[in-house]
C-alpha cells in the first residue's frame, strides 16, 4: 500500500528555473495539500485542494501554482524558483477537508542555487 | 487568526524518564480540531491523534497520553517511560474551518531527544 507518493526526492534547481513536484495518492482521498517545512517554521500549508476540481491558497502561495490533475494527483508547480524556496516539500491527503487526520509523503528536498 | 505555539524547541531527557510537550493554540472558531504528529528521524510524519473542541476528555494510549484544556487553549502531549525510539520531531497542529472545509496550521515543532 503506497500511501503517498511524491516525485522526485531530490532536486537542484539554479534561480530562475521552473521545476514541477507531482503527489499521487492511492487511498480514494478527496482532499490534498502541499506543505513547505523550514528550520524552527513547522510546516507551513502552500496550497490545498478541499476536493477534485477545486484549489485554494494556503498561508505562503506566493511563487507557486498548483494542479488537481484528477482525484489521485496534485501537482506543485514553481515556475521561476527563487532561494528563498529552498525547503523541503510535503505533500498529503485526507479522506475529506475536515476533521480527517493527513497522511504524508515522504517529502521532496529541494535546493535553489 | 488561528496560531500554534509549541514554545519547547528542544528538549532533552534520559530513557525512562517522563516528558511533557506543550501545545497553545488560538482560535475564535468553536468547532475546531486539535492534532499530533511525529517525525522521526527519517523524515515522514505519522499521524498520532485527534481531538475536536467538544471532548475534553484526556487520552491515553500506551505510554502516550494526551491532556486538552480548552480553559487554557492547551493540547499538551505526555510520553511516560521514555524510549530512544521516541526521539523525534513532534509537530501540534490545529483546524478551524475555512475556504472549502478546514485550515490546517502546524506549531513549529519540538524536537525530542531521548538519551540512553
């Protein structure tokens, strides 16, 4: 059972670049998110989908775009990456935009150079 | 606004001891939901409980046990019994309703450390 599953782990991007993360979850979740984590700032949500079709921003959106492919993939765009994006990105999805508990990715760490 | 404050950045104790992670948090909504998560060293975070702004009632769950008080907007986070396996970070998060359902905000996170 795979979960949560993000692409790729890794990543080195030069200032300026446009790089696409992907999330996929088999679990039939209606709900999707994309978190960034940085040293002492928790996780910090960028965007979330409530269900398949909808997107919406979160507390840090700027930079980024995001995709709700269909109800299994949702895809977190940077189109001109800057340093100050260098984290690592989680991804997650719950059952519904509730009370659900999220279940996480393994995260992508990326660094812009 | 909604906010999570773990003031514990660090803390470090010897196996078997007992420790407390703290957890505050502000919210005007009176339906929310309060969450833990951990993070071992490996890097993925695993869902430990939940808890809605209507139970009050502490929990326990081996040597984890939870204490919510909505007196004092606290959702505090007790391992009894430390293990070396329980060296992670440990993320609070709370819910309130938003845009298309709910808001998640995570605390900053306590990093545990637990000594052998």
């Amino acid at each position: 059972n795979a979960g949560v599953t993000q692409t790729p782990k890794f990543q080195v991007l030069k200032t300026g670049q446009s790089m696409t993360l992907q999330c996929a979850q088999d679990m039939n979740h209606n709900s999707m998110y994309w978190y960034r984590q940085d040293p002492g700032m928790g996780l910090r949500l960028i965007y979330y989908s409530a269900s398949e079709g909808t997107t919406d921003k979160g507390e840090v959106p700027n930079g980024y775009n995001v995709s709700r492919l269909n109800k299994r993939e949702f895809s977190l765009r940077l189109e001109s990456a800057a340093p100050s994006q260098t984290s690592v990105y989680f991804c997650a999805s719950s059952r519904d935009n509730s009370n659900q508990p999220q279940h996480f990715g393994d995260g992508t760490r990326l660094s812009i150079l | 606004a909604q906010k999570v404050t773990q003031a514990q950045t660090e803390i470090s104790v010897v196996e078997k001891e007992d420790v407390t992670l703290d957890c505050v948090y502000e919210t005007r909504d009176t339906t929310y939901y309060l969450f833990w998560y951990k993070q071992p060293p490996s890097g993925e975070l695993v869902f430990l409980i939940r808890r809605n702004s209507f139970d009050e009632q502490n929990e326990i769950s081996g040597r984890y046990s939870w204490n919510f008080q909505k007196s004092t907007s606290s959702f505090n986070f007790t391992i009894t019994a430390s293990q070396v396996v329980d060296s992670a970070v440990y993320f609070c998060a709370l819910s309130e309703s938003a845009t298309g359902g709910f808001k998640t905000i995570f605390g900053a996170g306590t990093r545990l450390f637990v000594k052998a």
